[in-house]
C-alpha cells in the first residue's frame, strides 16, 4: 500500500475516532454543569428538594440504579478516547513527514513538477511511437496471415485438380 493510501486510512480512522467518541459522550456521560461552582448548586439543589422516602428510592427497576453514574464514580472514557485520538494523530503526522517533498522550498518543488512534466512527456512520445509500431506490425501479421490462407486454400485445389482429372 502507498503512502498517501495508507495516510487516507488513517484520516479515515480518526474521523471513526471522532465519531464514535461524540457518540460515547452523549450516551454515557454522566450529567455536568458549565457553572463553575456546581458543588455550591448541588448543595442548593438539595436543600430546595424535599426528602424522598427511602422506599421510593428502592422501588426503582435496578436497571436504571446502576445506569446512572454516582458522583465519585470516576468516568475513564474520554481519557482512553484522548488517547486513541492522540495516538492516531501521531501516525498521521509521521506518515504527513515522509511524503516525498515535505522538506523542500515551494521553488524546489515547482522545479520538480517541471522535470515530472518533462520526463512525462517524454514517455507519453515514446508510448505514442511503440502504438504506432505495433499497429504496424499487427496490419503485417494479418496480411501474412491473409497469404498463407490464400496459399494454402490454392494448393488445396491444385492437389484436387489432378487427382478429379
């Protein structure tokens, strides 16, 4: 596999990356605040809110018990996401410093284009003049293939001849 295919691939894999991350966040992330002092919220929200009896606590399926994240409960996904995204950015940027060019001055590249031009040019003549000798020699192939058919049908009749006589 080329360089640029396998850069495409990678770039392929970190939009999956960003992606799926977007798509963890906004199932599994336990709920936040953009305030900056949400323990002071919390603690007012706790007090506006009159107690529940503990058995309305029990009552619940425990399904949802468990899918809701507790606040000491540390979350590890968007580290691990992080790392996965640094990760592949890292081969990006390694397989993006290999590619043919990366070290040289806009006036060296251009340089080269014009060579690759030239030496572009220069084959597409040579291919031009290699169809042209091979339709050539096919029209040549054909006609000799055309003279030993008449050949051979005419001494087919020529040994027929006599032997009818």
């Amino acid at each position: 596999m080329d360089l640029i295919t396998q850069l495409q691939d990678k770039l392929d894999h970190l939009l999956y990356v960003f992606g799926t991350c977007i798509g963890v966040l906004q199932r599994d992330a336990p709920p936040s605040s953009f305030f900056n002092n949400t323990q002071n919220q919390q603690n007012q929200q706790i007090q506006q809110q009159p107690q529940q009896p503990q058995q309305q606590q029990q009552q619940q399926p425990p399904q949802q018990q468990q899918s809701q994240p507790t606040p000491t409960e540390e979350w590890d996904a968007p580290s691990k996401m992080a790392l996965q995204v640094i990760e592949t950015s890292k081969v990006i940027e390694s397989y993006i410093e290999k590619l043919p060019g990366f070290d040289k001055t806009e006036d060296q590249q251009y340089e080269d284009l014009k060579n690759l031009n030239t030496q572009s040019k220069q084959v597409s003549s040579e291919l031009l003049s290699s169809r042209r000798d091979a339709i050539e020699l096919l029209k040549m192939v054909k006609e000799s293939i055309l003279y030993i058919s008449e050949e051979s049908k005419n001494e087919e009749t020529d040994e027929q001849q006599p032997m009818e006589q």
